[in-house]
C-alpha cells in the first residue's frame, strides 16, 4: 500500500508541477486564454477526477505495514 500511495502522490505532484509551469509558460507568451481553454477538456477533468477517487480510495485502506512495524518494535 505504501508503494501505491507514493505512486499517487508522485503522479499529483508532477501533474500539478507541470501544469503551473506550463501555465506559467503560457502566461509569459500571451497565450494564458488558449491554454485555460485547452485545460477544461474532459480528459483532463477525468484525469483529475482519477487522481481524486485514487486519493480518496488509499485514505481509506488501512496500513498494515505499520502494524507490522509497531508490533516487531515491542516484541524487540
């Protein structure tokens, strides 16, 4: 579980990094209106719609790592 939830965090974080530096981009090169405009498509909105049901979904799921951890600590 770990592993996913770093994967999921990972792909966020570099989903919204990119994003703010092509916004940026765009920005800088008078093409902000183009740019919003290509961003509200259903694609991304699915995407970003994924990312927070994957979110949501690993909140949920217990850690069972971290119970291993804890109980191999008192037995030691």
């Amino acid at each position: 579980m770990k592993l996913a939830r770093l994967v999921v965090v990972a792909v966020a974080a570099l989903l919204c990094g990119g994003g703010f530096v092509a916004s940026q981009l765009a920005s800088l090169n008078q093409d902000a209106q183009n740019y919003a405009t290509r961003m509200d498509q259903p694609p991304i909105r699915m995407l970003a719609l994924l990312l927070l049901v994957a979110a949501v979904g690993l909140a949920f799921v217990k850690d069972t790592s971290a119970e291993t951890d804890a109980s191999e600590e008192t037995e030691g």
